[in-house]
C-alpha cells in the first residue's frame, strides 16, 4: 500500500468512492432528510474543500481508500470496495494514526453504522459516549447521533 497526500486529479474517484462508501455505511441509518443532500455534486464539493487534509491509499495502480483528518479527529475513512475483508482497512488504519500523531484523537460514527463501529473497536478505538454530532451539507450544518470513538495513540 502506497498512501500518499491527495491531490486535484484525485478528487473525482475519492467523491466517488466517499459516497459510495457514505451510502453502504449511512444510508440506512441516517435520517431521510440527510440522505437526500448526499448527492455527487455534493461530495464533490466537500472533497474539495477537505483536499489538503485528505491521503489516499494505491495498490497496484487503484485506489483502495482514504481518509481525512481534522485536528484530533478522524473525519473520514472509507475503504473501496474491491478492498475490503482483504487487511487494506486495518493498513490504512494505522496510516491514519500515524498521520494522526500522538494524544488522544477520536472519530465519530453515526449511530447504526454497526459495521464501521466493529471495524473500529477491532482497531482499538474505544467507544466513549453517544453524542450529537453537527454534520456539513450544501444547506448548512445537519445534527445527527453519532458514536464518539477514542483512542490514545503514542
């Protein structure tokens, strides 16, 4: 796995991939209203706008995932489907907290995404509380319930 930094050629298959990945883990918890902003375009829009936080992972020549940082938080991680169940979520994992560096970071999770929590508390990360959690759309900030996961990474 080769991660590097994204950039603007990226943005196109990581959109994709974002709300590919948004939908097969989101989709049917996340409120109806929520669901419907999730368009293309606006996955596009919110790619670029996090670019400069954003690292992406090749294997052979594909994109397998990514992931996005903010401060002490892990604000996106989502693995392509040709990868997953093959180890590439646990690699990219641990590239992302080591891009994370030492101290406590946390994700969150929204609250029925039952596979992405597994996949979390199998990496370690430790849930801490049920919280609501202000989520960017195109119309302004959308709350939903989310699971705050934490872990002291260092």
């Amino acid at each position: 796995m080769d991660v590097k930094p994204a950039v603007s050629a990226d943005i196109p298959a990581i959109a994709a991939l974002w709300r590919h990945g948004w939908m097969q883990g989101h989709g049917a918890a996340a409120p109806q209203s929520l669901t419907k902003q999730r368009t293309a375009d606006e996955f596009l829009t919110r790619t670029t706008a996090h670019l400069k936080q954003t690292q992406v992972a090749w294997i052979d020549g594909q994109m397998a995932g990514f992931f996005m940082l903010e401060g002490d938080e892990l604000y996106q991680f989502y693995v392509a489907p040709d990868f997953q169940g093959s180890g590439t979520a646990r690699d990219l994992m641990a590239n992302a907290e080591a891009a994370l560096g030492e101290g406590l970071k946390w994700l969150a999770c929204l609250v029925g995404n039952d596979r992405a929590a597994r996949f979390y508390e199998k990496s370690g990360w430790v849930l801490a509380a049920t919280v609501p959690y202000e989520v960017e759309t195109e119309d302004g900030p959308h709350t939903i319930n989310a699971w705050r996961f934490e872990k002291r990474l260092g």
